[in-house]
C-alpha cells in the first residue's frame, strides 16, 4: 500500500513521518510561514509523502518548491473546528474577498479590493451593514489571508488607520490551493462540501481513517454501520500504522477508539491541561460520570444542573485555588467547562441534557489536579479594541 514508504531507511522514514505530521497541522505551507522550513525535505520525500496520504487516506498532496497544499477534507461537520479569529460573518468574508482576488490581478489597492468584496457580496445576495463588527470581519478575513502568505501588504498595512492606503500583492499561487473542493463541479455550496468530503476510492477505509486522525475520540455509535464494522475488524492493524505513518497512539475500548498525540503537536486543545477551566473539567468528570447510569452506546447523561452543581463544589471546596473570574462568574465557568469538554469530543448536547463519553473514565478516579492556592494566574485583561482600517471608511 505504501511501497515508497517501506523502501526508505529508518532515518528517510522518520523524516518522511515528521513531514507528515507538519502538513497535518499545516495543510497549507508556504516559505517563510510557520514550520516552512521543512518545505526542502517535503519536497525532497514528495513521491513518499503523496502515496502515503493518497493510499492511507485518500488525501491530495500538492508538493512545490514555494508551498506544500495537503487537501484534507472532513466526514462531516465539526462545529469545533475553524479558524477562532473568523466569526461566521468573517468566514462568508473570507469566501468573498477569495471570489474577488481570483480576477484582480498581482496588485491591487486596498480600498479598490474592499469595494469588490462589497460588490461580490451584493451579488451574492449578502448584506453588508457596513457597521464596526461587520467591518471588524471582513478586517479578519484579510488578516486571515496575509497570514496564508495568499496576500502580502506591500506598501502599507491591513491594521492601519482609516486614513492610510495599502498596496496589496496577491501570491496567485497560493490562492488558486486555498480551496480544496473541486469548484467546477459543484452546482452550489452544499455540493461543493459534499464534494470536498468525498472519502476517495476505498470508502469506508478512508472515512474511518481521516476520522482516527482528525478527531480525538471516535464513538462505534457515531459510524455508520459497515464503518463500525470495519474499524472492529482492523483496530489493530490501524493502531499499529497510525503510530508508524503518524506518530499517533491508539487505545481500543468496546465504545470506540481514543488517538493522541504524545508530543501534543498534532492536538488542538490539551487536556489535561493549566487554568482553571481545564482543571475543573479533569475534576469534575469523575462526579459527573458517577450520577449517571450509561446508556448502551456508553454515553452518561447529565443535567446542566448537575455540571453547575459539581463546578460550583470545587470552587468552593478550594476558593483560593482558582481565578478570581471563576469564582465571581460560575456562569462562565460552568459554559467554558462544558465547551472544552465539547471541543474534547468527550461531551455532547442531545435533548437539553449533555451526554458525556465513555471516553471520559481514561480521568477517573479523581485525579488530583487542583492547583496550590494562590499560584493560579489571572486572565489578562482584554486588549483594548484596535483602530480597523475600514473604520469610517466610504463605499466606493
């Protein structure tokens, strides 16, 4: 399956394991960019590196001198993932001012891209309030893109001044590797996602693998059934590959599969992990597994009131071991707690009550997490708002 790879000697094969890695984190790596100086050994493994993702999970690999382009795509919809920085207004954003470059040319004037962006959401038929937050998104959306490398500010700069203007050169390389889906085909967005996740020719094989890689707890109860039935039958054999190909460990339970990452760079959130949230949340779980019976997936149904409740006993069995916020916001604290353990895959909302994983029972019993008093850190205060260069800005 992965002849090239088994050829290499043990040092070319771990390196081609360390490029792996990096366009997982990085599907879109450019020179000059975080980790871009890999790109001479990504490019160096490149025959090696494209089997590997295309025969293990039917991924494309587009390898140059300037840019490395992984076209990763998803089963599904995970509201967890996304760019923090891109509210869904700044997402709609970031399509338009893509739809607006791809015709513009290798310069062009900020003020002059500002008003095609307005335009191409007037044909889409989005509105634009044209007030700070919405000016704030599309701000985003730009920042979004120089951080891509596909614009770069060449006279001036996107967090300027309303008064300043910004000469902006477009990388039309990188722009025309932004979009994974296969644009031509698709009649419409829906079609163009579906089209984008398409799990390649070994179907179930690279859906299931792009699931143990992607998400950081995979439910038997959430597969379709020959999916589960697939994963039962290879868990071993997928174990032992996700480690050789991708440095990932596996831990096999009757509910599922746990993968992780042991050098944490492939992991979005770490848990266990500092502050207060995330400690609470490794305390909590035990309590909160305990007051429920699981159902036959697993699952340990829980009340808000019950996550309230255990949150609201921690802090005050330990006052000054937690933030000064978490202790005048149990509001707050209880949201955070439930949303890390959502980003974590191992809580769910389902019929106003919160199902949690069987996941979870890796953290139990207690652990002993709670933090010596006073050495947990205040949140720094916010930053105040910044001037946005599209503040009083005119249409034009």
């Amino acid at each position: 399956m992965t002849a090239v790879f088994d050829e290499l000697g043990d040092i070319d094969a771990a390196n081609v394991v360390r490029c792996a890695r990096v366009l997982l984190r990085r599907p879109l790596l450019r020179a000059g960019g975080p980790d871009g100086d890999l790109l001479p050994m990504i490019y160096r493994h490149r025959a090696a590196l494209q089997e590997l993702f295309a025969a293990r999970l039917g991924y494309r690999l587009v390898v140059e001198r300037r840019f490395a382009r992984l076209g990763k795509s998803g089963a599904g919809q995970d509201p967890t993932r996304g760019e923090p920085a891109l509210t869904p207004r700044g997402h709609a954003y970031l399509a338009l001012t893509l739809a607006a470059l791809t015709g513009i040319g290798r310069q062009v004037l900020l003020s002059r891209l500002v008003s095609d962006v307005r335009a191409a959401a007037a044909e889409a038929g989005v509105a634009v309030v044209d007030d700070p937050a919405d000016r704030r998104a599309l701000t985003a959306a730009l920042r979004n893109l120089v951080s891509l490398g596909v614009i770069t500010e060449t006279e001036g700069t996107v967090a300027a001044d309303a008064g300043a203007e910004a000469l902006i050169t477009i990388d039309t390389d990188l722009l025309g590797q932004v979009v994974v889906g296969p644009l031509a085909e698709a009649a419409d967005p829906a079609e163009l996602v579906e089209l984008a996740a398409a799990s390649g020719p070994r179907d179930v094989a690279h859906a299931v693998r792009r699931k143990l890689v992607e998400d950081p707890v995979v439910h038997y109860a959430d597969l379709a059934p020959e999916q589960a039935r697939w994963l039962r039958e290879h868990r071993t054999t997928e174990a032992r590959a996700l480690e050789r190909y991708f440095g990932l460990v596996a831990e096999s339970r009757a509910e599922g599969v746990v993968v992780s990452d042991p050098e944490d760079y492939l992991t979005d959130v770490v848990f266990p992990g500092p502050g207060t949230v995330a400690r609470v949340a490794l305390l909590a779980l035990p309590e909160l597994l305990s007051r429920a019976e699981p159902d036959e997936a697993g699952f340990h149904p829980v009340d808000g009131r019950d996550v309230a409740e255990v949150c609201r006993e921690l802090v005050e069995a330990h006052p000054a071991a937690w933030s000064r916020q978490a202790a005048e916001d149990h509001q707050e604290l209880v949201r955070a707690v439930l949303e890390l353990l959502r980003r974590l895959g191992l809580a769910r909302p389902a019929d106003g009550r919160w199902l949690l994983s069987p996941a979870a029972h890796r953290w139990s019993p207690r652990p002993d997490a709670t933090p010596a008093p006073g050495k947990e850190p205040e949140p720094p205060a916010p930053e105040p708002a910044g001037w946005s260069l599209f503040d009083e800005m005119e249409d034009g």
